[in-house]
C-alpha cells in the first residue's frame, strides 16, 4: 500500500500552481480563458468586452467585475493538461487592488506575467515585478497583442532587461512586426516554425501548422529570415533559457502571442509545465522549512463572501502546502490552536463549484462557512507548525464610513467587519473618531467601489464616505501615537488597525512625516510594505 507521503510528494509533483499578473488592459483576463480554452476545461472563451450574448469571462463572477470589464476578486481555476493538475490564480489586474495580488502571489510557485506589445512595462507590471522578486516567485514573461500595432520585439527585450535587472529568454520569437504576427519561431526548433490561422471570433483554439525551413522561407518570405537572424543573435549572445537563472529569478523566459486571439497560448502553456516549478518545501515562521511530503499544513491566503448570493456564504481559499488534505479531516488553527472541521470543502472554476475529496500540495481548496478564519492562517494536523505572516500593503487613501440609514447600523458594523477580514480594505479606528465612525484605508480608491457595492447589496447597509487628507502611512507605538494626537506643530492623526492592532500614523505628506520626527525623535516610524511616497 502507497503511504500517504509517497502519495503527497508523487502528487506534487504534477502540480504546476501559478497566478497570470499584468497591468490592467494588458489582457490578463482574457489570456486566462485562452489558457483554459486550450486545456479543454471550457469549449469557448468569452471576452471581458464581449458582444450580443457573448459572455464575459469564466473567471470574473462579480456582477461589478461583469459591468466594468475588470477583474477585481481573484478566481481560482483548476484543470488537467498533459497528465498534470494546473491551479490558475487569475489575480486583479487594477493597480488598486495591488494587496490581493500579493497575497495570491504568497500561495503560488511562478508567475506570468503580461506585457502589452504597444505598451511594454507599465507602472503595474513594475510593482507586480518587484512583488515577484520579493517572494522569490520566478516569472514566466508573455508579450500579448502581437496581432496589433505596437513595439519592436528587440526593444521590449532591451527594456525588460533595463527595467528588471532580468535577463529575458526568448524561447518563441514573433515572425512579422507587432500587427502583422505571421507566426513564430521555437528556439528550441530551430528548423521549424509554427503557421497560425486565427479562429472565426476568437472564440476556438486558433489552428496551427508546423512548417519546415523551406515552407516557411516560401510563406513568410523576408520576414522569416529577420526573424531568425534576431533569435540568433539573441540567443549567441546569451539568451538562451537557462533553468537554473530562471528558478533563481536571474532570467524569464519569453513568449510572444495574441491571447484574443488564442495565439500562442498553448506553447505557453506546454511552457507552465515544462519549465515553472512544482510545489516545493515552504519556509516557516520559525525558520524551517515544511516539505510537502510532512503531515498536512495549509495557508489561508484569501476570504471571500457571497460567491454565491442565495446561500449568503463565506468562503477560505486554502494553498495545500503539504501532505493530503480529506473532506472532513478535522484540523488545527495555529493562530487560536483550536479545531476546524472541513465538511464543506469546495474546488472553485470561476463560480462553479464542486465538493472536493481529496486536495495535495499546490492545490487550491475553498472552505465553506469559514467564520472563523482569517487571511494568513495557517491549518495543519500534528505538531503545531505556522507560516511567515501575510504582509500588508500601505494604504495611500483613507475615508471616514458612515451608514446613511442609522436604523440600519447592525448590518453595516457586521458588514465592515466581513470586509476588513476579507482584505477588501483596512479597518481603523480612533479615539478621536470613535468606533462608531471608523476609517477605511485602501491602496487604491477603487477599493471604496467595492465597500459601497457591497455593503449596499450583501449587507443592505448602504454607505456615505467622507475622505480624509492623508495619503501616507508609518508603523509607530501607542506613545507615538499619542505624541501625534497632542502635536500642535505636525499635521497627522494616530489610528490602530482593527485586524492586528496595530498604531498607524496618517500623514498628507512626507514633509509632515519630516516634522514629527524633528519634534518626537525618540518615537518609531516604521514604513510599511509598497509605500510610495507623496512630497
């Protein structure tokens, strides 16, 4: 009989976890369809601006998400392809929504990153990149839009190179400039190349057909013979795919294609299998390291309520870190160290669900009725073991919530409460303002969007916001705190973050951060993770 960690490390092994990340409009949505399309977990794929009956992504569930075109929840999707199990984390695209994306990025093990073809790297694929470096998550790079106007494929290369200290890897290499993609070259064929033909609406697979150097020399005529001479040159002058830079986070491999138009999309996914890494041992809070083959452990890395509105429930998004997980096995809490009972235990495509039996390393299982947890969360069976907490990004806007129907105040404390622990914004609260009038505080403003929408339709609880001036954040003590309260000379108010108690200092500015600590050296001012600084 097959022990359990032979099965858990065997299992692992097919594993190939990983969330697509881009600017937003960079296609990211839409590239997640075409991967799913590609594997045969859906037989058409929907844009997010499709028209007449078309539907919009599989991925994108929220009804905001449906009406804006934008992704703003992570989904999660499963799928089989080549003998392999993939988890798709499609994260949200909208810079304002930059906190959910690196928490995603804590439950994957590589990434891909979208880079537009007309647009090269935009302000959002810089911060998802630096997210990336910093959590040691390799990066796979797709130049998507290759069928539209845009940049030569040799500067893109340049500035990637430039930009992100990262030495890119052709391995697919565009035949025809940006707009007139023809086909592309495998730097791993090089007596090849692949002819697309596109499908009617996008909606199919797009067709391809393998050609030798002399049928392609006859169709693509001047084009090929360009193309070829810039792979090699390339390539000669050390852009060939090395596995080790890659892992490493020195190099990423690149992939050019047209997602709309399922271009190239099953070279790169061939390419997820074959080069991004399968779950591995997991650091720990303490030090160590957890393989995947020990005793079940997992990190609740996302919560999400009312995925499905008529059963008003919450949901846990749960990395399999390591060992089996079962329906049913009853866990641990490392935080509180008490049970929890798994009954409910879902995998997620897009908001279809079904109720999972068994989950390995790298999966991705949804928690039902999980009121009681919380982002960062570790669960495990046996001896106790916690993972690294869950960073928090620095909030740059802050707003006063207040319900507009006093009668209805209940609903909205419950409702700001979900949402805090949700993630969907950060909840302040002080003793100037009381509990009554807490501060939402966001990365970006979009993020009040969501608190609206939501707290108007799951809670009933409709909402007014008044903005407040600050736009910069520090980490100090209770003594700091009130140091800045009391202060006649700086601008800034003290509030402490409900979810983990924490003092944070407001500030309009950098100047004003500058005058509190002329006035309190001996108070700390600590930033916070991704804080950009306002003059």
């Amino acid at each position: 009989m097959v022990s359990s960690r032979t099965t858990a490390a065997q299992e692992a092994a097919r594993r190939r976890t990983f969330a697509v990340i881009s600017h937003p409009d960079a296609g990211k949505s839409t590239l997640t369809e075409a991967l799913a399309l590609h594997a045969r977990a859906i037989t058409s794929a929907g844009a997010v601006h499709g028209k007449g009956d078309r539907r919009g992504v599989t991925s994108d569930w929220m009804a905001m998400e449906q009406a804006r075109g934008i992704s703003v929840t992570s989904a999660v999707l499963q799928f089989d392809y080549r003998e392999n199990v993939l988890n798709l984390l499609d994260t949200p695209g909208h810079a304002d929504f930059s906190e959910d994306t690196y928490r995603v990025l804590a439950a994957v093990d590589c990434a891909v990153m979208l880079i537009d073809a007309a647009k090269g790297l935009e302000e959002q694929t810089r911060k998802l990149f630096d997210v990336c470096r910093h959590r040691g998550v390799p990066v796979i790079t797709f130049v998507n839009k290759w069928d539209r106007p845009g940049r030569e494929a040799l500067e893109l290369m340049d500035e990637i190179e430039r930009e992100f200290r990262l030495r890119p890897t052709p391995v697919t290499w565009p035949i025809g400039i940006a707009g007139e993609m023809r086909g592309t070259l495998d730097a791993r064929e090089p007596d090849a190349a692949l002819r697309y033909t596109r499908a009617p609406g996008g909606e199919k697979a797009a067709a391809e057909e393998r050609l030798d150097v002399g049928a392609a020399r006859e169709v693509f005529g001047d084009d090929y013979d360009r193309a070829v001479e810039e792979l090699e040159l390339l390539t000669e002058t050390g852009g060939g795919h090395d596995p080790e830079d890659f892992l490493a986070g020195r190099s990423t491999p690149v992939f050019f294609g047209a997602a709309l138009s399922n271009i190239g999309v099953r070279v790169l996914l061939d390419a997820v299998v074959d080069l991004a890494p399968p779950p591995a041992s997991r650091r720990l809070a303490d030090g160590g390291e957890r393989p995947v083959d020990a005793e079940f452990s997992g990190l609740v890395f996302k919560m999400q309520a009312n995925m499905d509105p008529s059963h008003r429930d919450r949901i846990a998004f749960l990395r399999v870190c390591s060992g089996v997980f079962e329906r049913g096995m009853t866990v641990t809490r490392a935080a509180s160290g008490r049970p929890f009972a798994t009954k409910y235990a879902h995998s997620v495509f897009g908001q279809d669900r079904t109720s999972v039996e068994l989950a390995y390393p790298g999966d991705v299982v949804g928690l039902v009725n999980a009121a009681q947890l919380r982002v960062g969360d570790t669960l495990h069976t046996g001896k106790r073991v916690e993972f690294p907490p869950m960073p928090t990004f620095a909030p740059e806007h802050f707003a006063i919530v207040r319900p507009t129907d006093i009668a209805k105040s209940k609903q909205f404390r419950r409702g700001i409460a979900q949402l805090d622990e949700e993630g969907v914004v950060q909840v302040l609260v002080s003793d100037i303002r009381g509990e009554q009038a807490p501060v939402l505080a966001a990365v970006g403003p979009m993020q009040f969007d969501v608190v609206r929408h939501r707290m108007e339709h799951e809670f009933s609880s409709p909402v007014r916001l008044e903005t407040l001036p600050y736009h910069l954040a520090r980490a100090t003590d209770p003594a700091g705190g009130e140091a800045l309260n009391r202060s006649r000379l700086v601008h800034g108010e003290a509030m402490l973050r409900v979810k983990d108690k924490v003092t944070l200092a407001l500030f309009p500015s950098r100047w004003h951060v500058g005058s509190f600590e002329r006035e309190f050296p001996d108070s700390p001012l600590e930033p916070l993770i991704a804080a950009h600084e306002q003059d």
